[in-house]
C-alpha cells in the first residue's frame, strides 16, 4: 500500500483534471453579440449570438436598451444589461462603416 501512494503521486501530476468552460450567463453583460435573426425592437426583442471568454457562441433574446432602438440583423450590439431572459443592448455603430 505504501508503494502505491509513492508511485501514485509523480503520476497524477500528469494525469489531466476535470476542467470546465461553463460561463455564467451574467458573464455575457459587457460582450458584443451580433443580431442573427430578426430586428429588435423594444418590446420585441430578436435573436442574437455571442461568444463568451473561452470562444463558445451563445444565442440569445436582445432587444434596444433604448425606446428609440431598431437593430437590424448583421448589426453589432453590445450587451449593457439582462432582465430576465432578455439582454438590452446599444448600438455599436458598426454598422455605418463601408466594407472594402
């Protein structure tokens, strides 16, 4: 029994650990999202995607923070808040550059 718990211990040094890449979805407030699907507009909010820290895409409901706010899809938005299940967001304005 000794030998086992010698030997055992240099091997799980290199043995891999369970890891984890689960995000909180509070941890999604302050990234970009890119509306997919849909325009949102207040009180009708549209699907959009988002990429956490580690890279993964997460769908979710955004619609404008604002009263004012019309996102379209293709538009970049940044995620400023959730109540409930919803994200408010704002204008990046990316939108108004030209592609080249």
């Amino acid at each position: 029994l000794p030998v086992t718990g010698i030997l055992s211990r240099p091997l799980s040094r290199i043995i891999p650990k369970d890891e984890t890449t689960a995000v909180s979805i509070d941890d999604l407030t302050g990234r970009r999202a890119t509306i997919d699907i849909g325009t949102a507009k207040p009180g009708f909010p549209a699907r959009a995607k988002a990429k956490d820290r580690h890279g993964y895409s997460h769908a979710l409901m955004v619609e404008p923070d604002s009263d004012d706010g019309i996102f379209n899809a293709g538009e970049e938005v940044l995620l400023v808040r959730r109540e409930d299940d919803i994200f408010k967001a704002v204008a990046v304005g990316t939108h108004w550059l030209e592609e080249t």
